[in-house]
C-alpha cells in the first residue's frame, strides 16, 4: 500500500513545473511581492479581455515545499492542483495569483529552514495582499487557503482584513493534536519518542537526537516551525472571521477528514459550507481507496472536481 502523504515538515527542494497549455482567452503574467527576508514569486492568471473590475483570489498553498501550480516533489504530488484551478476560474471572470512558496521555485529567502515559522508564511501572503490592493484591476480579494494554506490565511487576515475566505481542506484542530493523530499509526516507540519531543518544544526547548525514522515530521530543524503552528487554534480564529467565509471539503480526503469541514460550519452556520463527494485532499475526483486515491497525485491533466470551481464562483459572486 502506498504511504498517504501527510501535509507537513518536509525537505524544502525544488520543484521542476509541468507543462500545462493555457487557454488563448487568458493571460498569465508575473507577479512579485517582497518581505523583509524574501522575494515572492508567483503567476497572475486574467482574463485576457476584462473591461471591468474582475474579482482575485490569492490561493495560498499547503504545506511543505508547494510550488504555485500545487505540487511537491518530495511527498510526490504533481497534479498541477493550482494551476488547474487557476485557469479554469479565469474563464469564469475570475483572476487567481498563486505563487511558489519559500524554499521551493522562484521565491526566495534569505533564511534557513530552522529559522521559519508560520508567521512567515503569513508575511508572504500579506506581500502579495498589498500588491493587489494596489492594482486598480481588482474589484475584490478573496483569500483561498488549502490545507495548511487555511490557517496561514487567518493569519494575514488578522493583519489586512480581506472582502471573503474559502477555507479548502483545512485542519479544525491545532497542529498537536493533527501531528499526534498522524502518530497513532506508528509503532509505540516511535509515537512515545515523538511524545517526548514535543513535550520538550511545549516549554520551548528543541530535540538535537531524532530517530531518523522522524525526520520527515519532527527533525531538529523543523522543530521551531512545528511551535510555530501549534500555537495557533484554527478554530478559534474561524470563529472570530467577520467576513464571508466558504467551507470546501471532500469526502474521499485521505489527509483531512470530513469531520474538520462539518466542525467548521457547526461553529459558524452563516457559512457557506460545500462538501463534494469523491473528491481528495488535491482536489480532483477519487475514490475512498488508498492506492487508488493516491494514484491521483501524479496526474497533472486530471481535472479538478467541476463542483468546486462552480461552488467558488458562485460564492465569490455573493460576495459584495
């Protein structure tokens, strides 16, 4: 059985771009944004005959080392996710930016893995906010944040309050009890050396000494990343959202379970909440079985689920 790649915590490599045609009725240029460590670099997709104000979305991916298009070549996705979406929602009317995240594509830092946290990931996003708030094209920005992405849009929202939020398969839990759920599957050992690392980074103090058997999830220099993130309760921020807010989330989701997504519309119930049946953690129709599900990952010209680009442009429409 193939081994479901978990979200989070690891090496930052490149990723090498699949080729994807665009449509002749779009247009993809650059577009960069700067932090005070880094440049960031990412793609805006228009429509290439727009009159008007069309609304963006900034899609803001998930974790590890995610290239704009969705992919990461260290836990093997290459299903071009984002890229996908990108150009479909362009044909809709709908401008997208999506970008290379640090350590991987064209974005780069002046930093060290074992000096990131998930506040820098929000910084990133907030770059690019500015960019677009500055950009007369732009009638509205909608942040759609995937996976991890979901909790870093909460962060740069606190900072720069935006028209709307899609929250795509996004953890409702902290990222304690997300790591120690992954863990439940591993051999005792394993689970009670991990216990005892993040024992350790509870009262602020890192582990030099990891089994390698833990490097993907808990190496020393992730270790700083990982309290990062914990101290943040996706919950508690969702709660505090004024703005409109959708919920996606698939039922065949090997990474984040349908119960996170119906969490989330229990404690908010204005929300617009779209579950889409057979649909995974990259967004594309799959089937509840493992390999089969996992087959998915590396299909750059499967498509994205239609239910989902329908739902996002009927949400982003309501949005005044």
């Amino acid at each position: 059985m193939k081994k479901i790649v978990f979200f989070i915590l690891v090496s930052f490599v490149s990723v090498k771009a699949i080729a994807q045609d665009i449509d002749p009725s779009l247009t993809e240029t650059p577009i960069t944004a700067k932090t005070l460590s880094s440049t960031i670099s990412g793609s805006l997709v228009m429509p290439k005959n727009a009159k008007e104000k069309i609304p963006v979305i900034l899609i803001i991916g998930d974790a590890g080392p995610t290239d704009r298009d969705g992919n990461n070549v260290k836990t093997g996705v290459s299903g071009n996710t984002y890229k996908l979406m990108a150009y479909e929602l362009g044909k809709r009317g709908i401008a997208t930016v999506r970008y290379d995240k640090r350590f991987v594509g064209a974005t780069t830092t002046t930093i060290k893995e074992s000096q990131l946290h998930i506040e820098d990931y929000s910084d990133d996003a907030v770059s690019l906010m500015n960019v677009l708030n500055d950009d007369q094209r732009f009638s509205k920005i909608i942040l759609f944040g995937h996976g991890e992405g979901a909790l870093v849009s909460l962060l740069a929202g606190y900072e720069q309050p935006e028209k709307a939020y899609i929250f795509a398969e996004g953890y409702a839990d902290k990222g304690e009890k997300v790591l120690a759920d992954i863990m439940k599957s591993k051999p005792k050992f394993l689970a009670d050396e991990f216990k005892a690392i993040m024992d350790s980074l509870k009262k602020g103090k890192t582990t030099d000494k990891v089994d390698p058997s833990l490097y993907y999830i808990a190496r020393p220099s992730i270790q700083p990343f990982i309290m990062s993130w914990c101290r943040y309760d996706p919950m508690r921020g969702f709660k505090a959202i004024k703005m409109p807010i959708l919920i996606i989330q698939g039922t065949t989701d090997l990474t984040v379970p349908v119960s996170n997504g119906e969490r989330f519309k229990k404690a908010k119930s204005e929300a617009f909440y779209l579950q889409i049946k057979d649909m995974n953690h990259i967004l594309k129709e799959a089937p509840a079985d493992t390999d089969k599900n996992m087959d998915t990952y590396d299909k750059a010209n499967l498509p994205i689920k239609p239910e989902l680009i329908n739902g996002i442009v009927e949400f982003v429409n309501k949005v005044k």
